[in-house]
C-alpha cells in the first residue's frame, strides 16, 4: 500500500479511486477506460501543482519519505561490481555507514553514505541511520583506502545526525567528527558528495566536506532539525504543532534552492514529481551524471590544486562584507 504525506492526501485519493475503477472494470463489461484516463491525468496535474510550491517543511517531510531511495538503493541502481568493505579496525563495524568499491561508467569509485534501513528490524540494526564514531572511522578508513589507490570518493549524505548516546561519546563522538573533517579537507583525491535525504548536523558534515556538493531537489540540509530547532526557540516540547515545525523550517533556510542561493552547495539534482521514490532508476541516472561531469573537471587537477581549491571553497562560506 502507498504512503501518502498529509500534504498528498488528495493525490490519494484520486489514486484509490483510479484502483476501484480498475476492479469494477476487471470484474465487468463495463468500458471504465476513459474515465479512468481522465483520472490519471488529474493525478498526474495535481502532482504537478501541488510539488511545484513546496513549503520547506514539506520538502522535509519528503527528504524522510519512507520510500525514499537509500544509499544501498542507488549503489544497486548505478554502480557495477559494488564491494562493501567492514569495520574501522578500532572497535568495530557500523551498519549506519557502509562503503565499498564500485564502478560507474567504467570508473572505480570509493562510495560511502548513511543508511538508514528499511522495515523495523533493519532500522534498529542500522540504528536509524545515526553512526557512532566506529562509522565516520570506518568511513575515514576507506577514504585513506581510495587515496592510496587514487580512487575518486562519492559519498551519500542522509541521517538525522551523529548517534548522540553515551557509549558514542564515551568512545569519541566529536572526535571522531572533527578529524574527519580535517582529514576530508586534505585528502588527495577527487571528492563528490551529494545530500540524498536528511542532512543533518556535523553527523551530515562530516562526510561532505567535498570538491563538489549537489543536493536532491526535495532533500535538507541544517545544523538542527525543524524539530529540535523548534523546541529551543519557543522553549516548548509536549505541545509543538506543525505550524512550529514549518516556522522553524523556513527560518532555518535547509533546502536545496536556499542552499545554492548562499553558495554552499555546487547544483541541485532534479527530482520527478512526487520525488526521488517515485523513479528511482531515473533518479539513480541523474545521479550519475553529475558524479561523471563532476570527475571529468577534478581528473584534471593535480592533488595540491585539489586541496588548495577545496580550503579555499570552504573558506568562502559563511563569508561576508559589511
């Protein structure tokens, strides 16, 4: 069965309508065909207007669709011969970012991302998408890994933030964060990193520190969730409503069209009406394109020209004059 957001209820609708008229048609002599038709085509402009003015709390909203494509989900979808690499040879292995060596278009890449995980069970494995610092050195790990074999690294950002719980900190949360950042910023190797989902805090930052950063049309990316943001500005947490969440979202300036309005990320990835679930083999398509234009640029850099250009990048943001 279809999950609907509040905001597609309508589209719904007409869509378990269109389901109906199928089955009486099945079951009959009865020609529903046009009608049919002419339903779909409602859907199809309903679709349409409704995605064409989203708030930004409803492109939130669809950056954590339950269907939304994971990492492992495009990896399937676009790279040949995927594979995963385990563990951060400290603690242990963390379900919450996987990594390995796949191809696309007939170039090894390094791929790493969050994953969330799909089903009950899973989620709770892969613990929601959150890593412990065992993660980001995993993460770490292989991207040293690509540099040594002069790999180009893609990594695929989508989590609510870093796993805050005291056995993460004990072992070294912001640590672990902080030196990936650094070490991020002076790896000697092409690094393209696209926001796929939720782009949360330094759990999100601290695998985009990157030559190029492409968003998804519907994804975010923030310090703080609408939520969190929400409960600390107005200083309330039983009795927040929608209405707070949107505030916040607004204010927080998270999606992709604010983003590239301030220059912190390169392009925004288009996505179908209705979003990324809807067609995630085109959506998969689009995302290699972008990675294949982005190499053929960085290829031709020398390692320091990559590092100098990717300090001076970050040096601009959050740049201004009075």
């Amino acid at each position: 069965m279809a999950y609907y957001l509040d905001f597609e209820k309508p589209i719904g609708e007409l869509e378990e309508k269109i389901e109906e008229l199928r089955k009486i048609s099945e079951g009959g002599d009865i020609d529903i065909a046009s009608e049919i038709k002419r339903l779909e085509k409602k859907v199809k402009d309903l679709r349409a207007e409704i995605y064409s003015n989203l708030s930004p709390w409803q492109r939130t909203q669809i950056a954590r669709h339950p269907e939304r494509p994971y990492t492992l989900d495009y990896i399937n979808l676009l790279a040949e011969d995927f594979i995963e690499l385990h563990g951060d040879r400290r603690f242990g292995d963390d379900p919450s970012i996987i990594g390995g060596i796949g191809r696309i278009n007939n170039q090894s890449y390094m791929i790493i991302g969050h994953q969330k995980g799909r089903g009950t069970r899973e989620r709770i494995s892969r613990n929601f998408g959150q890593p412990n610092p065992e993660g980001y050195r995993k993460a770490m790990r292989l991207m040293g890994l690509a540099e040594r074999f002069r790999l180009p690294v893609v990594t695929m950002i989508d989590t609510p933030g870093a796993y805050p719980g005291i056995g993460a900190e004990e072992r070294g949360q912001a640590e672990a964060i902080a030196s990936n950042l650094m070490e991020m910023s002076r790896l000697k190797t092409p690094i393209v990193s696209i926001v796929i989902g939720e782009g949360g805090s330094g759990g999100a930052l601290a695998l985009s520190v990157a030559d190029r950063l492409y968003m998804l049309e519907n994804s975010i990316y923030s310090v703080i969730s609408p939520e969190g943001c929400a409960a600390i500005l107005w200083k309330k947490t039983s009795d927040l409503t929608a209405e707070d969440f949107s505030r916040a979202a607004l204010s927080l300036k998270l999606t992709a069209s604010d983003l590239k309005g301030y220059k912190i990320i390169d392009d925004i990835i288009p996505e179908p009406p209705g979003g990324a679930h809807k067609d995630p083999e085109g959506m998969s398509k689009r995302i290699a394109e972008h990675i294949i234009k982005a190499l053929e640029v960085l290829q031709g850099k020398t390692p320091n020209r990559l590092i100098e250009e990717r300090y001076k990048k970050l040096r601009r943001i959050g740049a201004f004059k009075e």
